[in-house]
C-alpha cells in the first residue's frame, strides 16, 4: 500500500470513528472571497436590514491555507484541485498530480462512485471554468475547454447548472473534436435547458440536467434583472432533482464566481452583491438542513483572495461610509457602455447635461448640502470632468465612490491572504482551526463514504 493511500485510510478510520455520514453535503465556494469580502458584505447587509450573512452565521470555522504547489499565490484550478482532489497542484493544473503523471478523485466522484450520492456542480460563471472543473475534470491546462467539457459529460454526474460552455461548446480545431458539447450532452443522456422558465419547469425526475443560461456566465448581481436565473434558483433546482429517488443523498458543489471578476475589477459594490447573491444560495442550502439537520452537512469557503481588498481607506480617515455603496446601480462596465451609447447618440453631449446619470447611478450629488458624503468636492468634480472628457468615466466613478465608502484595494489580482471556512451539521465539528485547503477534501471525502 502506498504512504499515500495508507494515510488516507488512516483519516478515514479516524474520522468514521466519530463523524456521522451525512446523507446531503453542500460545498459553497466563493472564487476570490477571503475575509474581506465576507465582512464587507456582512456590514452591508445589516445596514440596509438583511441581517447577518447565513454562511458567517455557521458555528465551525477554520482558516484555510490557500497556496499551490509551485506558489504561494494559487489559481483557481490549483485551489480548486486542492479543495476537490485533497492534492496541490501547479498553478493552471486541473485534476492532475503537480508532475502531471497521474489523475486525481475529487470528494464529488467519490460520494458518486463510493458514497452512491447523487453529484451536482453549479456556478454562476461558466460550467468549465477552473473551480466547478476541478471537481469533475483532468487535464494539464485550464485552457483546455473544450476537453473540460468532454470530462463534465463523461463523470455523468446527475446535474449541472450555471453559465454556458465559454463559446468553446463546438471548438472544431481541437485534436479530440468529437462533436457540440451540448449535442453530445444530449446523446449521453442529459436534458439540457437554456434559459429560466425551462430551468424552473425542469421536472423533479429528470435523471440528468444540464441546466446552462447563456452562453457565458451568469450576469453580474448588480446588473441583474428579474428575467435572469439567479444562483439561489439553481441550487433550489437542484435539490430538488438530485433529492428525487435518492437513498443514499447527494453532494453539490456551488461557486459564486463572479466575486472573482468583481474582485479583480477593484468593485466593490460589485463584489459585495455578488457574495449577497452567494449567501442567498446559502440560505436554499440551510433551510433544506433546518428540515434535515441530522443529515445534512453545509461547508462554505473560498478558494483565494482576489484584489486584496481592504475596509480601510488612507483618505477615509477612520471613517467608513460602506452604505453610499448601495448608491451603484450597475458595474463600471456597464456604466461606461452607458456613457458610450450617449455619446454616439449625441456627440456634442456636454458633462453638465451628463450630471444626472452620474446621480442615478452612482449617487453623485453637485449641488445642495456639501456635508452630505455624496457630494461632490472640487477636486473630485474636477476628476470627473476630465474623466467625462477622455471618454474613461466608469474607472472614474468607481474610483470616487469606494473613496467615500472608505475601501482600498491593493492588486488586481489573487493574494496569499488565508480565506475562511464555515460549516454546520453533520460533520461540521471537522472544519475547524487553521487547515489547508487539501483537508477538505480528505474530510469530504471520509465523510461521502462512511458508515
């Protein structure tokens, strides 16, 4: 027996001893969601009367160590592997040992296989993107899409929901080209929905989904319209089919994605709706345990910090505004692309006659009371002036408006900040004191598979 395989017997012998088997495992993910980012959301949503974020509520916690195998920064696919597989990897690495020479068993196709659970992979981005591929996938590059497809429609896991197949759905240069991932999805057996009337009208009993909006990720919380599937409903979909004709339960990853891109992007308000959006698929997850709390295990984490956010800002003082936050209306992005199509429309458009749509959007004030943190100071309109006049207006107002908030960002990128991890049910005593990222797969996968 090799050391590896002893010292996971070790564990599980260990771990069977005194953790019950959950029948239901739900894993959150947040991609880039480290402990600023939980807070921010946090204050936020008692602010404006939410209340306390559910996946900040669970009472076993652990930091959780996020480096990768060749770095101390990791990606999404080593993080993924690692909180999947129970194994470090190499930065862009997916499912495979550091060296590559062999494939790895993620926690999901152990409860499928060993545990005779039902598997789920949800995210709000796309379903072969580097964290929901970890738990299904084995190839030595990210980048490999389409093979990532191919490996999702080979594990046969019973659903999938989330964005689309990032365009590379029917990629004909690829040397294993065997067909439209969707087309073939649908000859191995899945129903495969496309938008959200379908993905609600998905009957109970449907053996295998796969349920993708788009052909990208999910839009962005903050740009959302009510038209849209939202997290929260897949996860509730996927209850629901994984629960029906299911002795022995199931397991169900979900990422909420896009707290990434918010992250990388420097958004705050961005980001904090996007971990708002997480939490609500949290709270599908706990109320489906509050009706089975014995049998239920719920385990929230992240995978690594992206943007190095801080609630703290150099020109804030001690002061925090975090509620003039809730004055975004849409992404930078998407406000620039506002600005644009005004432009186009007017091309003599002036700043004054633009006033207004910095106000509805972003909640920039220019006249009235000058105490009030929304206005706007002479220098800041200055900013905005010349920021309206180079045509780079949404960088500008996001800028502004974290500024009044009083949150800083330090990269565009991951950090080596430890990210936190919460659980409640059965097993949750496990999830506790400082870990690694690897340890919750080797406790997942003690737990999918004991008596």
């Amino acid at each position: 027996m090799s050391k590896r395989n002893f010292a996971f017997l070790a564990l599980f012998v260990a771990l069977a001893a005194f953790a019950a088997n959950p029948k239901y495992v739900f894993l959150f993910i947040g991609d880039g969601m480290s402990v600023p980012q939980r807070m921010l959301a946090e204050e936020f949503s008692k602010q404006i009367g939410r209340g306390p974020l559910t996946l900040n509520s669970f009472p076993m916690n652990a930091l959780t160590r996020t480096c990768s195998a060749n770095a101390l920064i990791t990606d999404s696919a080593a993080a993924a592997t690692a909180i999947a597989c129970g194994e470090k990897t190499k930065n862009g690495q997916l499912g495979v040992t550091a060296d590559k020479s062999q494939n790895l068993e993620s926690c999901a196709l152990v409860a499928h296989r060993d545990g005779g659970k039902k598997v789920g992979i949800i995210t709000s981005v796309t379903i072969n993107h580097a964290t929901p591929a970890g738990f299904y996938a084995h190839q030595p590059s990210r980048g490999l899409l389409y093979r990532i497809g191919l490996d999702l429609i080979a594990s046969d896991f019973e659903y999938f929901g989330g964005g689309g197949f990032s365009g590379q759905h029917d990629k004909k240069d690829d040397e294993q080209y065997k067909g439209n991932l969707y087309d073939l999805a649908a000859e191995a057996g899945y129903t495969v929905v496309r938008d959200r009337e379908s993905l609600l009208a998905l009957p109970a009993d449907t053996p295998k989904a796969l349920a993708l909006y788009r052909e990208d990720s999910l839009p962005f919380a903050i740009d959302a319209d009510p038209n849209q599937p939202s997290l929260a409903q897949f996860v509730a979909k996927g209850i629901e089919v994984l629960s029906n004709d299911a002795p022995n339960g199931f397991f169900i990853m979900t990422e909420g994605g896009a707290i990434d891109y918010r992250g990388h992007a420097n958004d705050a308000a961005g980001n904090l709706r996007e971990v708002l959006a997480f939490d609500d698929a949290v709270k599908v997850a706990y109320d489906f345990y509050l009706q089975h709390p014995e049998e239920t295990l719920i385990v929230t984490t992240g995978d690594h910090e992206t943007g190095g956010m801080t609630i703290g800002f150099a020109g804030a003082g001690y002061g925090l505004n975090l509620m003039v936050l809730g004055e975004q209306k849409c992404t930078p992005e998407s406000f620039q692309k506002k600005y644009q199509k005004a432009k186009e429309a007017n091309p003599a458009l002036t700043f004054d006659e633009f006033k207004p749509v910095f106000t509805e959007f972003f909640g920039f004030r220019f006249d009235g009371d000058e105490k009030n943190v929304m206005f706007v100071k002479p220098n800041e309109l200055q900013d905005l002036q010349q920021a309206f006049d180079n045509g780079k207006v949404g960088q500008a107002c996001k800028l502004l408006l974290q500024s009044k908030a009083g949150i800083g960002w330090s990269s565009g990128n991951h950090t080596a900040l430890p990210v936190y991890t919460t659980a409640i049910g059965c097993g949750a005593e496990l999830f506790s004191g400082i870990i690694e990222n690897t340890d919750i797969a080797k406790k997942m996968k003690a737990l999918v598979i004991a008596e």
